[in-house]
C-alpha cells in the first residue's frame, strides 16, 4: 500500500500514520521528522532547515525532494510506505511521481484529513512531543500519564518551536497556499479520498480502514 496523508497542520497525519504503519507494516516517512532529527543532529541539512522550520516555512523543494528520493530507495519502502508531510507542493507531487515511475510504482490512495481551521489552533498548541522517540501527547485531549513526560520512553516533552500560536497561522498560511491545491491535483487522477479528521482517533482510524478497504477490494 503506498499512501499519502495530507492535511493542514495538526489534523492528525501524525498520529494515524502510526496506526497505520502498524497495522499494516509499512514505514511512516515523515519529512517534518527527518528534518527535526538533522537538526537535532546539527548536520548541514539541519541547519539549512531549522530556521525556515522554526519560522513555519517551507523547506526549499529540492533539499525534501532529495530527502523523499533516497528514502523510498530503501528495502523497507519497497512493500508500501505512508507519507507523512510530503508532498506540500506541486512540485513536489511531480518529483513524487516522477520517483515512483522510475521504480515501476504507482499511489494507491491520498487520504485528505479535513480539520476545520479554528480546530487547528486548539490542537497544536496543546501539543506536547517527546524529542527522543517522536511520540505526540496533547495537554487535554490526550494527555501523558506523568505531566510533561513521555509514556514510552520517559523523555521529557516539550512544544515544539514551530507549534506557538503566531508560528501556526504561519504554517496555516503556507498549506493554503501551497499545500492545498494538492487536494485538487490528486482528485483530478481519482486517487483522493476526503476522511473527516474531527473526533476520536480510533474513530477516524476506522474511517481511514473503511476507505483503504475499498481500495483493495
Ligand atoms: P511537519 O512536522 O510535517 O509539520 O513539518 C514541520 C516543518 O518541516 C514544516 O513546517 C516545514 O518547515 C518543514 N517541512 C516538512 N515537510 C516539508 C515538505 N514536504 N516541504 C517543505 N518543508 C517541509
């Protein structure tokens, strides 16, 4: 299965890519990920990005592109994989397609995660995440065990730079105008399908296995 999860900031990608990667056994590839982690690391790539990242911008095209293109090179990409964060503009969608023909694959399904924007706010600026193993809490609507540290690891968590409020109507801004054509492009090849992401998880999960379902039938 080879999926892409789009959707503002804060819709939820995140967490039900996990779900899916566990449930189907495929990777999550998340480039908001792999470029914490650069920074993280303090490599050349992570200090191109941080900035941009920490400002709510995009990334240029060509440095997550290259990221995505050796990444889905990897023998645990070849079974399916969830994207998680990429594509976020057309050209990247193009470079996408372009990567996966070279292979001989194809998308089976974009699953578009539709939060309305004033629930976008509440959600990211009660998240809380764990830089060690990336898990993701939320100060209300899932909280951790112990305040402020991490279920799985017992790292301590943190909000991340680019979740304060005025960083997310940046971000916001940046997936209307870039981002949210991408709906239009994958509609256009019949491989959208709209998943409400307002809820519960399990309940939106259910949703997502209800639509990959008929996607394999
Ligand atoms: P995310 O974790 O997906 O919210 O990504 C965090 C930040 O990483 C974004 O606000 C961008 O600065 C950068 N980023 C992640 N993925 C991409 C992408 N596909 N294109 C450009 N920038 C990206």
């Amino acid at each position: 299965m080879k999926l892409i999860l789009l959707g503002p900031p804060g819709a939820g990608k995140g967490t039900q890519a996990k779900r899916l990667t566990a449930d189907l056994g495929i990777p999550q590839i998340s480039t908001g990920d792999i470029l914490r982690e650069a920074v993280r690391n303090g490599t050349e790539l992570g200090r191109k990005a941080g900035p941009l990242m920490e400002a709510g911008k995009l990334v240029p095209d060509e440095i997550v592109i290259g990221i995505i293109d050796e990444r889905l090179r990897a023998p645990d990409a070849e079974k399916g994989f969830i994207l998680d964060g990429f594509p976020r503009t057309t050209a990247q969608a193009e470079a996408l397609d372009a990567a996966l023909k070279k292979s001989g694959r194809e998308l089976d399904r974009v699953l578009a995660l539709e939060v309305p924007e004033e629930k976008i706010v509440e959600r990211i600026s009660g998240r809380r995440s764990c830089p060690k193993d990336g898990s993701v809490f939320h100060v209300i609507a899932n909280p951790p065990r112990r305040e402020g540290i991490c279920d799985a690891c017992g790292g301590e968590l943190v909000q991340r730079p680019d979740d304060s409020e005025e960083k997310v109507v940046e971000r916001l801004r940046q997936y209307r105008e870039n981002t949210a054509p991408l709906v239009d492009y994958y509609e256009k090849r019949s491989l959208l399908a709209r998943v409400q992401g307002v809820g519960s998880p399990e309940g939106i999960f259910t949703e997502i296995k209800r639509v990959l379902g008929e996607v394999s039938r």
